[in-house]
C-alpha cells in the first residue's frame, strides 16, 4: 500500500531529504505533504488524509512537541503514525517527546536503511481486521465478476507469476464510522483486461494507459464503496477519490508481504488488494 506521507520541517533542504531517502528506503510513499511548522502540519492533516508524519521538533509559530500533542488530543488523530527526526538526543527530550506518545524517533544523520525500519515498525500499527479482510475480499470478486467480467479468485499460495511489464497500484481512503484506506495493485495487462471488458471492445492497442489506470481507479472506486456499505451501513462515510500511480517491483514485494494483503488470481494474472484500517483509542 501507498502511504501519503506528510513532512514537517523549516528548512525545504531537509524536507526534500526525508521524501527522498523514503523513496531510497523502497517505502511504497503515495502523495507527499509539506508543512514549514507544526500549525501548517495540522491544516495538511485536518484537510488530507494521512498515513505518515515525520517532523522536526525545533520550528516557527509551532514546535513539533506542541503539533504532536495537539494531534493526540484529536480523536480522529490519535493513533497517527508521527516520526521525529531530530538532532536532539537528551534525555529530557527524548521524555518530553514520549509523554507527547510519539511513535518514534530518528536522529539525524539518518540512513535509508534506518527510515525504513523505523516506518515498518510505527506503520505496523495500522492492521487490517479479519473481518474487513473477508467482506474486502467479497466485494473486490464482485466488482470483478460484474463490472469487468473477469473471474478473480482468491490465491492459495503462491500468486501466479509476473511478468515483464509495467505495475500499476491505486489508492483511496475512507472516513466516518471507520477510517481506512484501500490499494488495489496489479499488472498493467490485468488493467488493460479490465478497462477492453468495461467498454466493449479488444484488449490491444486501442486501449491505452490512460483507460488502463481509470479502469483500476474505478474498479477500487466501486469496491470501497461496496466495503463501507458492508461495514457501516447506518453511518456516512467520505470517500477520497481513488489515485492511480506506477510502481516498482520493490514496492509490489512489499505490498505483497504485508499481513493486510489479499491476493487474487485474476484470469491468470496476479493482483493484490489491501485494507488497512486505522484503529481508534
């Protein structure tokens, strides 16, 4: 699963560094927020969803101990990941900084190999429940079946083979009675499939990339709104529009591997679906 990412710091220098040693680290990194101080940081998170904050602590207007204690006092922010990457290593710090309940801390300099631990760690947090898995798994065979014409069926081991051709993955989120975000992965051929079969037509040339990514999004599109239904039929919950990305074989072994994650041999090409629902205190 893509994870948007916001980043908080004053210097623009250090902010490029994080996203880029995200990247450098194979973090699947979907969307990318930047916020000069920890007020901009609470905007970013109130107005976007969010799957990671990594700040700085010394900044402007707001530190980043103030923006992490006004986060865990918002419901609907308390169990946000957040990150510290500081040059600060006191023990007066590093208790101030957990009696605010930070996720964790890096100092800096920080190598690749060292965010990535650390963001495996905090993001294993989020977890998918059995049952959101199960009525996930529902729903995304359905919209199969029906919108696309194509049979998916759960994997029982081992995904049928990749091939040699672009991978494509999209995201959405949603928010109300639960909060979550759903990534559906899959081969650029499974998507082109997919995009011939919804408008009546061959899967060749005619069909191009650009139908290939709408057909995905629509497809995920179709599925969320089917799996909050089956979660919260009594509540109203907002959906973000689904986004479309490319991604790297790297990314795809990392979704692949997450306990969150569903496979699907679809027609005889793999596809990954993955719900990550994020607990509330």
């Amino acid at each position: 699963m893509a994870l948007n990412v916001l980043v908080v710091d004053d210097s623009d220098v250090i902010r490029n560094m994080i996203i880029k040693t995200l990247r450098l680290a194979d973090i699947p990194v979907g969307a990318t927020f930047e916020a000069g101080n920890g007020k901009e940081a609470l905007d970013i998170v109130d107005a976007n969803w969010i799957d990671l904050v990594l700040a700085d602590i010394n900044m402007p207007i707001m530190d980043g101990v103030e923006m992490l204690r006004r986060l865990r006092s918002d419901h609907r922010h308390a169990e946000l990941p957040v990150i510290v990457v500081t040059t600060e290593g006191s023990s007066e710090r590093i208790a101030e900084l957990q009696d605010a309940d930070v996720s964790a801390y890096v100092r800096k300099p920080f190598t690749p190999e060292m965010i990535r631990r650390v963001v495996d760690d905090v993001t294993s947090t989020i977890s998918a429940g059995e049952t959101a898995t199960e009525e996930l798994m529902a729903a995304f065979a359905e919209v199969l079946e029906r919108f696309v014409m194509m049979d998916g069926i759960p994997a029982v081991g081992d995904l049928p083979p990749l091939g040699q051709g672009d991978l494509l993955q999209a995201s959405m989120t949603f928010r109300g009675g639960v909060d979550g975000t759903i990534t559906v992965a899959a081969p650029l051929e499974a998507c082109v499939e997919m995009a011939a079969n919804a408008i009546g037509t061959d899967p060749d040339g005619s069909v191009g990339t650009g139908k290939a990514c709408d057909a995905l999004g629509e497809v995920l599109n179709i599925t969320c709104g089917n799996l909050v239904l089956a979660l919260e039929p009594t509540r109203q919950t907002e959906l973000t529009p689904p986004v479309v990305l490319g991604m790297d074989l790297p990314e795809w072994e990392y979704l692949a591997s997450a306990a969150s994650t569903a496979g699907f041999d679809v027609e005889g090409l793999p596809v990954l679906v993955s719900c990550l629902i994020r607990p509330r205190r």
